[in-house]
C-alpha cells in the first residue's frame, strides 16, 4: 500500500511532466496558457534523462521562447537550470545593456532548429550574471564571459545529462564571439587560422553568431548579418584558391639544399614533409617565401 507521502510525490512528478509537456505543446503553437508553479523538489525528482527528451523538443521548436516562459513561470528553469533562471530580469536602462533573458530567448528562436546550436544560443550568455563590471563612467563589462560560461556549463553538465551534444555546445559557448570580431582587415593568414581554429563547428558556429544579433536598429543588424556573410564567402573563396595552389613554394627544395649543403637526396623529401605537416598543423604560414621556411628549419634541427 502506498504511503501518503509517496502518493503526494507521485502526484507532483506527474504535474511536473505535465507542465514539461505543456511548454513542448506552447512551443510548438499548439497550445497556449500559463502553468502552474511547481515544487522545487519535485522538479529534481523527475528522472534528468526524462527532462532532457522534454527539453529538446521544446528547444528546436518554432516557438521555443514561449515554451522558455512556460519553464520560467513553473519554476522548472529555477530547479534544474539556475544559471538560465540568473539571466531573468538581469539588465535595464539603468546599466546600459540589454536584457540579457529577452536577448537569449531571441538568439534561441533565431537559430537553426539543430539540437546543438539551440542550446549553445540557450546558454551562450550564463558567464555574463558573474562577469559584469561597471566603470565609474557607466560602461558596462563582461569581459570573459564566454570562458566563464563554458565552464559553468561544464557543471551544470553533471546534473543534466547533455553527453551527446557537449563537445559542440561547449565549443561554441566558448568561441561565440570569434566570428563577430571578424573585421574586412584580417589578412588572408588570420582568416586561415580562424577556418582551421573553428574546424569542422564552423557552420555551426556561423549559425549561432548570426542568431546573436538581435539589436532592433535595422541597418546596425544588417551590418552585422553581412560581416558575417563576409567572412564566410572569404573563407570559401580562400578554400577553394587553396586548393589549387600548393603551400610551399617553388623552388623550396633548392634553397633547403643551398643552406643546409645537403645533396638532392630523400632527405630533402623528408624535410618538405615535415614543413607541410607544420603548415597543416597551423604552426607555420602557407605560401610564404623560401625564407620563411629555411629559417624555420634552422630553428627546429633538420
């Protein structure tokens, strides 16, 4: 026979999945209505693999900044999320910046519907409650936000499982700023570095930075959009030229022989090898002149 207690706690985990359902069924416009606020504990004793399959069907939906409020106005963000509850209310006119909840549920609905990048928008921002400094002047700072995002991310990570998504959202918590930095003055080698730093969460991270201009000014969002757009069409552009263009230079092989008086042999082979291993791994320029390399190989030993 069930006791009073467990029938009580029966109850509320049932209203708990209830209201998870309800804010999937808001998000994804099939309904509407404010839920009811829930018991913390009872939010904590629904099983968190259970609430991650709720959750991400929420996150990817049409409407997911509705279904954002449903968790809100239950207090099921404040249970299991509190570093997205923090977020609510912080910022006014007072400091001079932007709501930062109503700014991320606009990043969230921005983003492409990818499981991973929905959640990256969700959290992209928690580092910003622990980093704002205010000057004397009134300006306001997050510097480092996105390192201390990351690793609040990493934590909350151990009370929800988010295994499958981790590595990428992590990546681009840590490195949401970097496409927005881009400037039309990037040489051809520091947009290199950037493509090959990004790697294979460059889409992705492209996404998300695109999602993350929501100022209302719409000639400073179509700005933003197009930087963005830019860098991505010289990435491209640099790829393809790549591709057809080797990354050491002609006549390489006769300057290594020239200064290190070795003769044609295999080990000049060895030694172009090694040289375009460094360009892959980012430790050297592509297409730099044969000085550039011969002095390189001076520095390591040959």
């Amino acid at each position: 026979m069930s006791t009073t207690s467990e029938t009580r706690g029966e109850s509320g985990t049932a209203t708990v999945r209830s209201v998870l359902a309800h804010s999937v069924a808001v998000a994804e416009g099939a309904t509407t209505g404010a839920p009811p606020v829930l018991d913390a504990d009872a939010v904590r004793a629904i099983d968190p693999a259970e609430v991650r399959s709720y959750l991400d069907r929420m996150i990817v939906a049409r409407l997911a900044d509705r279904g954002l409020d449903v968790l809100q106005g239950s207090g099921i963000l404040a249970a299991l999320l509190p570093e997205v509850e923090a977020m609510v209310g912080f910022g006014d006119s007072e400091w001079r910046h932007k709501d930062v909840w109503k700014h991320t549920k606009q990043v969230v609905i921005q983003a492409i519907p990818d499981l991973s990048v929905r959640w990256s928008a969700l959290f992209h921002d928690i580092g910003k409650v622990k980093t704002r400094r205010i000057t004397p002047d009134g300006e306001v700072h997050f510097f480092g936000h996105a390192e201390v995002g990351t690793s609040m991310f990493d934590r909350l990570c151990k009370r929800i499982p988010f295994d499958d998504v981790r590595p990428k959202v992590r990546f681009l918590i840590l490195h949401h700023l970097r496409a927005n930095q881009y400037d039309p003055s990037w040489t051809d080698s520091a947009v290199r570095r950037f493509d090959r730093e990004m790697g294979d969460q460059l889409p992705d991270l492209l996404a998300l930075s695109g999602a993350d201009i929501t100022t209302k000014r719409p000639e400073k969002k179509r700005k933003g959009l197009r930087q963005i757009e830019d860098l991505r069409e010289r990435i491209e552009s640099l790829r393809k030229e790549d591709a057809k263009i080797p990354p050491l230079p002609k006549g390489l092989g006769e300057e290594i022989i020239k200064a290190f008086g070795i003769p044609p042999s295999k080990k000049v082979g060895d030694l172009r090898k090694k040289l375009e291993a460094a360009v892959d791994a980012g430790e050297l320029e592509a297409r730099r002149e044969s000085e550039y390399y011969v002095e390189w190989l001076r520095k390591v030993g040959i």
